[in-house]
C-alpha cells in the first residue's frame, strides 16, 4: 500500500480528530503529500507539530464557509502542484427529535456535512480529473437508513450519497472514482460534539467508546478501499446487518431502529 500512495497529494477535510486525524497520519506515513483542515487553530498546530519534517499542509477553514473551502483547496494546490485523492470528512452530527429542534440546527448540519463536501469537490474538481483521481465522501448507516433524532444527520448523508453517486456517474469516462464510505460506529469525538435540539453541544456519549472501531482500524479500511477503486464500503457488522435488513426487510428495520434509540419512550441520545 505504501508505494501506491508515494508522493500522491491527499486532501483530507477535518483532520484534527478521530478518522480524519487517523487518515492524515496514516497517508503521511505512507509517503503522500498530505492537506488538511479544521476549525480549531490550537489542534491544527498540534497536529502539524507532531509532523515537522512531514510534507503536511494543514489551514484552519470551516467547510461550511465556501471562501474558506475555496482558501484551503487553492492553497493546496499552490502547496503541491495538485491533487490526487480528496477525502470529504468534516463532520458534525445531532441529537433532537423533529418537535424539539431548531431548524437552524437542520440547517447547519447540512451545510457542513453535504455543501462542505460539495464546495471542496468543485473547487479540487478540474486537478483530479487531470490527475485521474480519487473522490471519497465519509458518510454513515444512516446515509442508508433514517435513523430517530438524527433527522438532519441523516438527511445530510442520504443526500451526499446521493449526489456521490451522480457525480461517480458523471466522471467515469474521466477516469476518476467517487466513492462513499459508511463507517459505522467508531471511536471519535463526533458524538461529543452533536448538536442538541438549540446547537449547544452534547459534550458526553451514551455508547462505549472502548467497544467500537478504532479510528485507526478504520482509516486503514479506507485506504484499501482506494486503492481497490471500491464504489462504497459499509464498515463493522452491525452497519452492514442494518443495510441488509433496511433494504430487504423495511418495515422490520423500523421496529428494530425504533427499540434501539427508544427505552421507555424516550430517545436515547
């Protein structure tokens, strides 16, 4: 896998935390030229310290922000000439039922979790079709399956998925591949850091976080992934069952999605 990405130019949004932090080291380590970004200055400084004699190109740049997204790829491209493989994975999540939610809550998530995706892929677009790259956007089970209290989450991932797949179609006489990667549950700071029902921050979990796919076991999976040229890749047993069971038995997935996310009729968050 190494020589595959020597020397290739990597571009990873979010970068500072779990499976995006774990893609920019994994990809450093493997000899590629590395670009990221994330919100907060003090852990884009930490992560470019630990690295210092790494080709590690990191810009604090909030995706949501079409300027910054169009600084932080234009900047990459002055950095390193171009690029190759661009990782769509700045995210963010929530924790609200419908009745209770801010619709400025929905809206947020959307504009980082699908126009983020949307604004990098045009701006990085024209260089990985020169280059005959790679499109990868990290999305989720619930990209495949509505799930209670994520409403906006899994709106924003059903319709990333969706315009992934246009876009693989609309660029296959090009040469590059678009694919989508479904993680499942993994170890990360994302559900710390969902939104409640006004935008505050959970700041706590419900899951343990020592039981799930470590970050770095899934970064891994994903680097396979492209160099295999996959068209998805849905990751942990229990991501694939629900696709399984949400495409071939629906109305059973809805009471078994149902029990998962409610105890006593409240909605685990």
């Amino acid at each position: 896998m190494s020589d595959h990405f020597s020397n290739k130019v990597v571009v990873i949004t979010g970068g500072t935390d779990g499976i995006g932090k774990a893609l920019v080291q994994l990809f450093l380590s493997k000899g590629a030229k590395v670009a990221t970004c994330g919100r907060n200055h003090d852990k884009l400084y930490a992560l470019q310290s630990s690295f210092p004699s790494f080709p590690l190109h990191t810009i604090v740049a909030d995706v949501s922000n079409e300027n910054d997204c169009r600084h932080f790829i234009h900047s990459t491209l002055k950095a390193f000439g171009g690029i190759d493989i661009l990782i769509n994975n700045a995210g963010i999540s929530m924790r609200a039922l419908l009745k209770d939610v801010e619709v400025d809550v929905l809206r947020k998530v959307m504009d980082i979790n699908f126009f983020g995706a949307v604004y990098c892929t045009k701006f990085a677009l024209q260089s990985i079709i020169e280059r005959k790259g790679t499109i990868v956007g990290i999305s989720s089970i619930a990209g495949y399956r509505g799930l209670p209290g994520r409403s906006g989450y899994s709106a924003s991932k059903f319709a990333l998925q969706g315009w992934l797949e246009a876009i693989r179609t609309e660029l296959m006489d090009d040469g590059v591949n678009v694919m989508w990667v479904s993680p499942g549950f993994t170890a990360s700071n994302i559900r710390n850091a969902a939104l409640t029902e006004d935008g505050s921050a959970q700041g706590e979990t419900p899951l343990d976080e020592n039981k799930l796919m470590t970050p770095e076991a899934c970064a891994l999976h994903i680097a396979k992934a492209i160099q295999n040229n996959n068209r998805s890749l849905v990751l942990t047993f229990k991501g694939k069952r629900t696709v399984f069971m949400n495409k071939f038995f629906p109305a059973l997935a809805d009471k078994l999605v149902k029990n998962f996310f409610f105890k006593n009729g409240k909605l685990i968050k």
